[in-house]
C-alpha cells in the first residue's frame, strides 16, 4: 500500500536544497468558456485559516488552486436541493463517532442492530454501518514479500520483479534509516534549543516564525522546526512518526526475520475469492486509540464532514453518506478484499466509491478488474489515488487500475487522481505524487488538507490518499444535484471542465525536472467543483 507517510526524507532533501528554490512566475490558464482567461499572480503567502481549507478556495478569488467549492455553494448551489448520496470509502476503517462524522455515516436499514441475524440475507451480520474484511488485523505484509514467500502466486517474471523491488527496497532502507537517524537528531537537538529559548515545551509553529535573532545555532534550530512543525503534528507526536518510519526501515534491512501470517487471525483463505463469510462488523477495528483508522477518518472526513457547523472542518459534499468499508491495512491490501469491498459498497448503494489506496504488485488483479466492470455495470464511479512514489505510472505499475496494459482502459467508471501543492506556480505539483499521461486522470488538493481524525481530532495529512476524496466529494455533489447523469458523465465532466495548466512545472520536487503540466495526466487540468456543476447542468439539460 502507498501509505500517507510524512514524507521525512524529502522534508531532509528540501533542507540541503532550501537554497535552490524556485521564483514565482504569472502563469496563464484556461477556464471553461464562461470565463474569460486570466493571468493569476500570487498575493500573499497563505495564512493558517486559508490553508485548513484551500482545497475549497477558488484560484481567480483567492489565488490559490482550490476546487472552487465554497464559490459552487455561494453562486450555484444556493436553494436548490439535492438527493442523498452513499459514498463508499474502502479504507482502514473510519471513527463512526467523531463529532464531524456520526451524522453523515450510512446506515443499514434493512439490518436490525446487535440481533446476530443477517436480516438483509447479504452474507455479512449485522452490517449496520459498512464491512471490515480485515477483521481483528491492522498490520499486513508487502505484497512483493508475500509472493517470495509463496512463489505459485504469479509468474516467473512478476517473481523476479518482486525479488527485484525486495532487493531495492532494502537498499532505499539503508539509505533512509541513515537520514531518518539525522533527521531524528536534528529534530531532537532543534527542539532543545527553541524550549530552551522559550522556557517552554508547548510551543506554537506561530512561535517559531516570530523568532528574531542572528544566533546561528538558533537560526538553524527554528529553520528546522519550521520545516517539521509544518505536518501540523506536535514535537512529541513528530519524533514518534519518525522513529515508526525509522523501524520500518530497520525492519526491511533485517532480511533474517521471519515472515508473519497475519491473515490466520482473519481465518479465510485470501487466494479463494469464494470465500466470502469473513471479517466482521467492527469497521473502526479493535486499536484502543484508533490510531490504525486515522486515514480512513481523514478521507471520510475530506469528502463528508459537515459543512458550516463551527467545528472542525467542512466536507466538500453536503448531503452524502459514508457506507464504510474496511479493506486497507498498515501494509498491503489484498486483491480479494478490495474486490469484495468494492461489490460490497456498490450492492448497499454506492454511487461513488473512494479508493486511497495502492501497490506495485496484484496477484489476483482480475478479481480486481471485475470489481470494477461490475462497478460500471451498476453505474457507480470509482476515484483512485494515482500514488505517492514520484513516478510515472505509465511506465510503473500501480493497482489498482483500469488498463492491464497502461494503454487501453476496460471500463469507463474510474477516475485516477493525483496531488497538488497549495502553492500555485511553479510547484503546483506534489513532489510525491505519480503521475502519467495516460493513466493520470486529473490533479486535485492534496498536500496539507485539513479533515478529521479519530477521538475528535483534526490533523494535516497529505498524499494523493487526500487529493483522491476532494475529487469523490465533487464526484458526490455532481450526483446528488444531478442524478439522472450516468457514472462514465460524471467521470469526464471531472476532467474536461477542470482547469486547465499550460506552463511548465517541477515534477518529483527535483527542481532540474521541469515539464508541462499538459503531460502528467490524461486532462492536463485541475478538478474544479465550480465548473464541473457548469457543465453538469448543460448536460442534464441535453438529457
């Protein structure tokens, strides 16, 4: 799985390059052909208000590339009245009592609570408010190191790709425990200057920018701090992210360590996709602090949170449900229960489904496929983050997808999402995000989104996991307002009606990297809610 990781290493590299950055230019782009285009220059640097919502934000407005959400609400969607929509969220699992959330999660009612029957005869007992196919789990193996272990799984080639992505795996291992250990270092020694500065531990990243002297070794401390604060994670929470990472590394290096059967505790036979009757109704899992559904929280959060309630954040959907769908562990996914998480969500409603998620390796990628055609056949639409790995996905894998050869699609009802950066210009892209002329489909917010996290909490996230649920929010707000508009419409109304970026950008954060942003996805654009509720009453219109 491409897992929100905060990214540690690059924030190492950014620090040695912080010198190299690039200017900000005036860049042109193209709105639909109700406006006019416009040469948009940056004003201000973003303030904290601003950056907890940007993805709502308009870029002609506020010269920041948002969706243009808040404008959609305030100019088109005022009085109207949309119909209810379910929105899957195949994720980790979602905190179906935070405060921002209880009243948007979908509820069964064809099942009668805590009973023990299956009253709607769907296979799966006491549903009441989505599946967890992960059962009592929470960690998982990498894919490629559950096919070394079990060779039958794929062929010869895949074999030696996955040997491949082991062997490399450990190499970038080595290399990122020893920044992780320097970047563990440095925030530690950082950190005692500024509480020593301060007389205090609990300070503010406000704080830290105020900081006003020509010391040197304060200088680099608050450089530092302001780069890490930046997570919107405390000093305490920080240092045990990086040594997580840090452990993960060390983990992948020890090549002697046994490999761990998760799946027993689950109890079903994960290469038999008739085995059905498995997991739970549990869709929070069993984590005292539920930390293992803080992904899953912050997506749902994303798409649904209840907008205009004077807490938290806003949803980018008003009147959506979120039928939860535990399929995504701390590891890789299983082809089987992305599949059947996936006909779960379509069978019980779905009209949209969110997909945060991904890997390099699918055994059983045809379970996955036909997940999807039956998806189409049902008319829901899919939205699938394009990844975090800084590749080209044309040319790399990620599944899953809908083209086994990267070239032709099998179905019509996927759209693939990658991230952007709030700063508009130059490094509007995401350094982490993938892209790929073909097999990118749109970019959308999702470096700093602000959304919800277990226990009443809202954090910063970042990754093309959040960009992937701006665009389910649209795809959610298109099809409450315009029902009668098929999956496949919704889908390419998302992608013509962005906005369109014709200047050159950085790619991968690598400043010597420079192209078109015309060339890292099939629509060139940028999902814009504004537009898109355009051109979707045009084509109700046309109907």
């Amino acid at each position: 799985m491409n897992k929100i990781k905060f990214l540690f290493v690059s924030i190492f590299a950014a620090l040695v390059l912080a010198s190299c950055g690039a200017s900000k230019s005036v860049s042109t782009i193209s709105l639909l052909p109700e406006t006019a285009p416009l040469n948009i220059t940056k004003k201000a640097p973003i303030n904290e208000g601003d950056l907890k919502r940007w993805s709502h934000l308009d870029l002609v407005k506020d010269t920041i590339p948002g969706m243009s959400v808040d404008k959609a609400y305030s100019e088109l969607l005022k009085g109207k009245k949309g119909v209810k929509v379910i929105v899957g969220v195949v994720d980790s699992g979602v905190d179906i009592d935070h405060e921002d959330l209880k009243s948007v999660i979908w509820t069964n009612k064809k099942e009668i609570p805590g009973n023990g029957i299956d009253d709607d005869n769907n296979g799966y007992i006491d549903d009441i408010h989505g599946w967890n196919f992960l059962g009592d789990i929470t960690k998982e193996n990498l894919e490629y190191e559950r096919i070394l272990n079990n060779k039958n799984l794929v062929d010869e080639a895949t074999y030696q790709e996955a040997k491949a992505a082991h062997d490399k795996k450990v190499a970038e291992s080595t290399e990122g425990k020893t920044q992780l250990e320097k970047i563990l270092e440095g925030t530690t020694k950082a950190d005692a200057v500024l509480v020593k500065y301060f007389g205090k531990s609990g300070y503010s990243v406000e704080e830290v920018n105020a900081i006003e002297s020509q010391d040197s070794i304060l200088k680099v401390s608050k450089s530092m701090m302001q780069r890490m604060l930046s997570f919107g994670m405390s000093v305490p929470d920080l240092k045990t992210a990086i040594q997580k990472e840090l452990d993960a590394d060390i983990a992948a290096i020890n090549e002697n360590a046994p490999m761990i059967n998760y799946r027993k505790v689950v109890g079903d036979n994960p290469e038999d996709i008739t085995d059905t009757k498995y997991g739970n109704n549990n869709v929070m899992g069993i984590s005292p602090d539920k930390s293992q559904i803080m992904h899953g929280t912050h997506v749902a959060g994303i798409i649904a949170q209840v907008r205009n309630n004077g807490i938290g954040g806003d949803g980018i959907s008003n009147n959506t449900e979120i039928l939860v769908v535990r399929a995504v562990p701390d590891g890789d996914e299983y082809d089987k229960d992305v599949a059947l998480g996936i006909r779960y969500a379509v069978d019980n409603g779905a009209k949209v489904i969110n997909g945060s998620f991904g890997k390099d390796f699918s055994p059983h990628k045809q379970w996955v496929y036909d997940a999807i055609k039956y998806a189409e056949s049902k008319d829901v639409l899919i939205v699938h983050a394009a990844g975090n790995d800084a590749k080209d996905i044309d040319f790399e894998n990620n599944f899953p997808n809908d083209s086994d050869d990267k070239k032709t699609e099998f179905a019509d009802n996927v759209i693939t999402i990658g991230a952007l950066n709030f700063e508009y210009g130059p490094k509007i892209v995401a350094r982490f995000s993938n892209i790929g002329k073909l097999n990118v489909d749109a970019f959308a917010p999702g470096v700093k989104i602000y959304a919800s996290t277990p226990n009443n909490t809202y954090k910063f996230l970042q990754g093309t996991s959040m960009a992937s649920p701006n665009v389910a929010g649209v795809a959610a707000l298109i099809r409450s307002y315009y029902p009668k508009l098929s999956a496949q419409q919704v889908k390419h109304i998302l992608m013509d009606s962005g906005v369109a970026i014709t200047t050159d950008v950085v790619v991968a954060g690598n400043p010597r990297d420079v192209r078109s942003f015309t060339n890292l996805s099939k629509s060139g654009k940028i999902v814009n809610a504004y537009n898109a509720l355009l051109m979707a009453e045009k084509m109700s219109k046309n109907k």
